[in-house]
C-alpha cells in the first residue's frame, strides 16, 4: 500500500521459539516483500517532530516514522475481577493459577484461556472450555492435551507448525533425529516471477520413525499443517507419511514425497534412568 516498514528486533531472526530454519525463511520473504529488517536492535527513543515520530536505535540509527507499533508482550488482565477477595492464587505475572483441570485453588472457582497464561492460542482456550464443560456438567472428566497443537503467524507468505521444531526435539531426545526439507518455487510465483520461495521440513525419530514435528512457510500454509496435525495427534510415522499418495499438483504433497535425508542430527537430553 506503497508504506515504508521497519521491522526492528532484539534477536539475529524474527519469531523467536519458532524453528530456527523457518525463522529465517520468514525473515528472507519479509525482506523479498521490501519490509526493512533491523536485527539485534532495541530502540532507545521515541521523539515526536513535525515530520513524524523520531525513532532512535541503540545502534545509533534514527527513522522517521507515523506510526510505531509495539509487540512487547501482555499481561493477563485480571486485576480488575478482585480475586484477592474470593481468596484465589495468581502468580506475579496475574496469571490465575489452576491445576490440570482448570480448577483454582477454590474448588468452586474455575478457569479457562489467556488468562490462565498456558498456551495463548483462541482454539486452545476452546479446547480448555470445551474440557471444564465436560468434567463439570458433562459427567466426563477430562484434562486439556497440549502436545502436538498445531499454529500459525499470518505473514506473507504464512508460517504454520505442529509438533516439535528442530531445536526441540534436539533438547528433548537423546537419540539421533532425521530432518526432511523440501525447498521450491511454487506456480503462482513461477507465473508471476516472484522469487519466493516455499520450504517444507519433518522432523522424525530415527529410532521410532515417529513424526515428531512438521513445518512449513509457504502459501496456504495454515490449511495444510491442519491436516498433518490430525496425523501427528495418531503418531504418525515417517513411512505412513511416505506410502500416503499425495495430491497432484499441490504443494502439500511435498509433505509426503520426501526421502531424501537433509540431515541426521544427536539429541541432547540426557537419558532417562530407572531407579
């Protein structure tokens, strides 16, 4: 819409807690897009002018902007529901604190979503209500599970994952991992002559041929990884995914056409002992 944009960040990639690999394919589109990136920068001060707000970096850069937009994080928005008067725990971030359950500390009291600071996501509050409403009401107890919940940031193009990144499953396997990816030129970019390209990544188990993990930043991203995470929820393994046929021509069947090793890499985690 013919705006400048600075996207300025504390660490070498944007999106830290994502898959390393992915951020930085993230950060090669939003620079193919014409979006300025400022890595390993904090800004110092903020100065409104007549020309705009002046904006200075602890590099020493100043830009002239109309408009600055933060994402610096939330704090859940509790202080206002007097919980101190019902006697129910928060933690120091106003978290509400409760168990496996949902259930605070008054049995009475119950809680669900952000304000619980678990995983902040709309479909995992659902998730959340839809198990309180079942053990409470429904006669059926039930706990949220947060493994393998697939998410997305709507860049452009989008970036979605389900299950471990790379760098997870090296800190909490001990044995080694295969990772699988998949780089390409999707059609619409070859009609149009934009260089941007899609990239596709598995990480699986070499010892289970367990799916831990699936990625990808490309076009419809979101609609594809919905589809893998049905799989991983199964325990899907890697030769389930490769004797799936795939659907011609679509990217997602990159997902299942891949059997080449990128590479074998050593989990980290120390091994389990029994005592």
């Amino acid at each position: 819409m013919g705006a400048n944009v600075n996207l300025v960040f504390r660490k070498e990639l944007p999106l830290r807690g994502f898959d390393d690999e992915m951020r930085a394919v993230v950060a090669r589109n939003l620079e193919g897009r014409g979006i300025n990136l400022h890595p390993r920068t904090n800004l110092t001060q903020l100065i409104k002018t007549e020309d705009g707000i002046k904006v200075t970096t602890d590099h020493g850069e100043e830009l002239i902007a109309d408009v600055v937009l933060f994402a610096t994080g939330r704090a859940p928005n509790s202080k206002r529901l007097n919980l101190e008067k019902a006697g129910v725990e928060v933690d120091k971030t106003g978290a509400i604190v409760v168990n496996e359950y949902s259930c605070t500390n008054i049995p009475s009291i119950w809680a669900v979503g952000d304000v619980t600071n678990r995983m902040n996501l709309t479909p995992v509050a659902l998730m959340e209500a839809s198990h309180f409403a079942n053990t409470v009401f429904g006669g059926k107890t039930q706990k949220p599970d947060y493994r393998d919940i697939p998410y997305a940031v709507f860049s452009i193009p989008p970036l979605s994952v389900v299950g471990l990144s790379e760098e997870e499953a090296v800190e909490q396997t001990n044995g080694d991992l295969l990772v699988f990816t998949s780089t390409f030129n999707p059609m619409k970019n070859t009609i149009s002559g934009r260089q941007e390209k899609t990239v596709m990544k598995i990480v699986v188990d070499a010892q289970t041929d367990k799916v831990l993990g699936a990625s990808m930043c490309g076009p419809d991203a979101p609609e594809i990884v919905q589809g893998i995470a049905i799989a991983l929820k199964c325990g899907a393994t890697k030769a389930q995914f490769d004797s799936t046929v795939g659907i011609h021509p679509s990217a997602a069947e990159e997902f299942v056409t891949m059997r080449s090793v990128t590479r074998r890499v050593t989990g980290s985690a120390k091994p389990k002992t029994n005592l």
